[in-house]
C-alpha cells in the first residue's frame, strides 16, 4: 500500500514502480479508468486507441459480446 498526496485540483501522481508495473509508460497514450466501488476509488490501466487501429475480427466480437450479453438481459427481464 502506497500514500499518495491529492493535490488542491484533486490530482494524483502515481509513483514510477506503479506506472511500470501497470504498463502506462511503455503505452503509447496511456489512460486510467476510474470507477466507484463500496466506498473507494478502483483505477485500472487503459490506452486511447483510434478505432481504425482496432482489428476488424476484435470489433467483430465485442458485437457478438454485445449481442449475447443484451440477449441474456432480456431473457432475465422476461422480455425475450
């Protein structure tokens, strides 16, 4: 566990051994997602991607995903 001060902006530096061991400085446009979870903050690595440079067959998958994952809700709402 890491003390990390909180500038007045709200704005944290994460420490080098963190971002190395996260793979942000080896990322070409690295970025941290935050999320909100049982009373604290929850950052996970994340990189900008243009979508052009995104493979056909990834996108292709994250629509099939979708599609189940939709599909799997309704059921559950007894709307299918």
């Amino acid at each position: 566990m890491t003390a990390i001060p909180v500038s007045k902006r709200g704005t944290i530096t994460l420490p080098p051994e963190i971002r190395r061991a996260l793979g942000l400085e080896a990322a070409e446009n690295p970025m941290m997602l935050v999320e909100m979870r049982g009373g604290g903050v929850f950052l996970q690595p994340a990189e900008a991607m243009p979508v052009r440079d995104i493979p056909l067959e990834t996108m292709q998958q994250w629509i099939a995903e979708d599609g189940r994952d939709s599909e799997s809700f309704w059921q559950k709402a007894g709307k299918a």
